[in-house]
C-alpha cells in the first residue's frame, strides 16, 4: 500500500461554456452545496466559445463561500509567470485561501501561435514551464529580501517586486504525461494533475507515468509521495463504463479506493456538466471512498 500523506480531495471540471453561463455558476454552487472540496475549470484561451477560466474563478470565488477553485490546467503559454503568481495570491487573499493553480505546459500550438503566443518544441515546453514555477514561488516569497531575478531561455525577471503573499501555500499541480515532464513534476511540483482517460491502458498506463514521476523525486532527494497525484475522471457513459472504472456512478466508491490505496491518487476530479452525478459524487461517492479508504488504513 503505498504511502499516501494527503487527505483525499474531490471535486468537479465544468465546462465555461460562453452561451451557458448561468449553467456554469450553477453548477459551482451545487458542486459546493453536495460537500465537493473544489471546482475546476479548463483554460484554453484562443477558444471564443469558452469564457475566460481566471475572470470566470474570480467571480466564481465571490458566488461561493467554501468551495476552493483552480483552473484544469492553465494554458502557460499565453500567460505570464509574474502575472499568474499575483493574480493567484490577489484571489486567494480575497477568497479566504481557497485557490489552487494547475498549469499545463501547452498544446494546440497551431491556435496558440494564432492569436500571439510562442510556439515551443516539446522540450521547451517543459524548459519554460519549470522557469514559470520557479518565477512563481519566487514571487510569493516575500520573506526573502531583494527583487526576483530570473535569466532564463524563456523567461527573463530583472529584479521584480515580492509579493503579494497567498493567503495559504497555493499547491502548483501540472498536467503531464511525457517522461520528461513527468520528472519535472516529482522535481519541482506540488502535485500531479493528469486525466485518466489519456493513458493507454487505463490504470496500467497511470502506474507507469506515476514511475517517472517517482523517479524525478528521488533524483531530487524528495519523497515521491510529497508529490499529491490527482486525476480527472468522466462521467459514466449510457452503457455503464468510464475507462478503468465501470458501473453507474453510486457503485464508483470501492474502484476509488482501489486506485487509492494501490496508486496512491489522492483526489479525484469528475468531470462532466450532469448535474445528478455531482451531487452525487459529492454527497455519496466521497464519503464512502473515504471511509473505505480510512478503514484499509487503519
């Protein structure tokens, strides 16, 4: 059974669709009202038909009172590290500490590209993603004296001003698949925030993409299970299956602490706008996850 330090976490991915926007803060409030510990949101800003996921959580963290809020995941290349880091610590300072930040180190460089974003190889993706995070944790570090500097390939910071802090220590969870992205993730990150429909394989696909990130912790001197692993999962299909996990969704909670206790994934994601199935995924599926969960441990 491997270790596992955080507590379980669930929650749900809505879709900020633009013409259904009265949809999208229904939703967030009933993912908080059926006991949801977070809602996220996709960030893909060249997409007209998808309201913007920053202005969206800001609103968002005003219609709520509980619930934290993180993008699934930040879309890098069209934002700046500086500017990330404050916007993140200003809403958490404002929301109680109730934001996390997930960050992806892009795709779609066609649309990127489209709208004046850099297009970057796979390699440079991941070069400037781990400039971003170190720019980002720089910035909140307001008990070190002097400006942030950073002279990267990507990135260049000539002396910026510290701050503001977060209200809590904002996880920095990041979306990855490819081995050398994983490894940054047990390197550097907070967490690891993939979807479990992208592997092949399903839950054997999971176990080997989580050895790399064990192993960029260990060449790091970390304890991979510092590393929180979250995962997107989906809504059941008409027939019953969902990828790894199979059945109507009430009968999800034994498959859940499977993957907990033998993956060590400590918080799930739902994805889908079906109403009925986040109320229930909160208010029956993660209870009895974690008391499964709880009674294996003990």
């Amino acid at each position: 059974m491997p270790r596992q330090p955080h507590e379980l976490l669930f929650g749900s991915f809505i879709t900020p669709s633009a013409d259904q926007v009265e949809q999208v803060v229904a939703l967030t409030r009933l993912s908080e009202r059926a006991g949801l510990d977070i809602a996220t949101f996709q960030d893909h800003p060249y997409q007209p038909r998808l309201l913007d996921s920053w202005t969206l959580i800001s609103y968002l963290a005003a219609a709520t009172s509980r619930i934290k809020l993180a993008p699934n995941v930040m879309n890098l290349p069209m934002r700046q590290p500086v500017v990330i880091a404050r916007s993140a610590a200003t809403l958490d300072l404002l929301s109680g500490g109730r934001v996390e930040l997930a960050l992806g180190a892009g795709a779609f460089w066609d649309a990127i590209e489209a709208i004046g974003g850099r297009r970057l190889a796979p390699g440079e993706s991941v070069d400037a993603l781990e400039e971003a995070i170190t720019i980002i944790r720089e910035i909140w570090d307001t008990e070190t004296r002097g400006g942030v500097r950073m002279d990267g390939t990507h990135y260049q910071v000539a002396g910026a001003k510290r701050g503001p802090a977060p209200t809590h220590d904002i996880g920095i969870w990041v979306g990855a698949y490819r081995p050398r992205l994983l490894r940054l993730v047990g390197r550097i990150a907070d967490g690891w925030l993939p979807s479990l429909s992208a592997f092949e394989g399903g839950l054997a696909g999971l176990a080997r993409a989580g050895r790399h990130v064990d192993e960029g912790a260990e060449a790091a001197g970390r304890d991979p299970a510092s590393v929180r692993r979250l995962l997107n999962i989906g809504t059941p299909s008409p027939s019953g299956g969902s990828g790894a996990l199979s059945g109507p969704l009430t009968r999800w909670a034994e498959q859940l602490a499977e993957i907990t206790l033998e993956h060590g994934i400590s918080g799930y994601i739902l994805g889908g706008d079906d109403p009925t199935a986040i109320q229930q995924f909160g208010e029956e599926v993660a209870p009895a996850v974690r008391e499964l969960v709880g009674k294996a441990r003990s």
